[in-house]
C-alpha cells in the first residue's frame, strides 16, 4: 500500500517510470546498493526522528550515521527516532520501505549534505522492495525539503 501511495506522489512529476520493484528484499543499505548495482553511499536512506513531538525525516547519504552531537545543535533536542509503529503511523511507511514520497502532511523532511557527493540517489519509494533513481535536485522537488542539514559522521 504505501508503494501505491508513494508511486502517485512521484507520478505527478512524470518520474513514475524511474521506480523499480525488485524481487528480493533491499531494506538495508548493504541489501540495496547490491541489489541496485550502485555505492552503499548512493543509497538515500530516510531516517524518521521525533523533534519536539513532530515527526521528521533525514535523507542521508546510506554510508554515513547521524552525529548525534551535530543533530542536537541542529534540532535543539537529542535525535530519538521513531519506533517502527510509531514511523508506520506518523510517516505513512514501514521501516524498510521509508521515503518523503507520499508522506503525511505535517512531516517535515530534510537533507543531509553528504548527498551533493552524488549525481545520483537511489532512495526507497515506500517499500522494502522499492527503489527510484534521482538526481539530487530532482530529490530536492519530490522531496519538498525545508533544508539542507549537516548531522552526519
């Protein structure tokens, strides 16, 4: 289901024929970047954390981890992320399968900069067996990011 959800966000950006559905499971980086054919950095993974009891997203590059000191100077509170009911609830996709494609509404997303490393992204598109290949601006579109963040190690 949150394929189908994210597959309509994307169609209105006449991207819909980037996605790719693989036949096995990518929900880790490792997983993906095989499956892919592409750097394990390549693969946008989108982390979903609790700031001041609002859900956020943080599109990161899939070879980095949050700095938590970076993030608690960024958001003012310690990164928390979400439990996997709490991101299927709040995001609108399950662990695995996370994306800003076809999220809720009150989700605020953001990018971190260790994706301008890369011409092209690969993030999840709201399954553990989805994919879709981006630019970083058209990342950037679909995303409808509030900004460009440094909370990676």
């Amino acid at each position: 289901m949150s394929l189908n959800k994210a597959r309509e966000y994307v169609k209105k950006f006449n991207l819909d024929s980037r996605i790719s559905v693989h036949d096995e499971l990518i929900s880790t980086v490792s997983m993906a970047a095989e499956q892919i054919g592409c750097r394990e950095g390549q693969i946008a993974k989108s982390l979903a954390f609790k700031v001041n009891d609002n859900a956020i997203i943080v599109v990161m590059a899939g070879d980095k981890k949050i700095d938590n000191r970076k993030f608690k100077d960024e958001f003012k509170t310690k990164a928390k992320m979400l439990s996997p009911e709490e991101t299927l609830e709040r995001i609108g996709h399950e662990v695995g399968g996370v994306c800003p494609f076809g999220i809720k509404d009150n989700v605020e997303v953001y990018l971190d900069n260790s994706l301008k490393e890369y011409d092209m992204v690969h993030p999840a598109c709201g399954s553990k067996n989805s994919s879709i290949e981006l630019t970083i601006e058209e990342l950037e579109t679909l995303s409808n990011y509030i900004s460009w963040v440094d909370i990676s190690k």
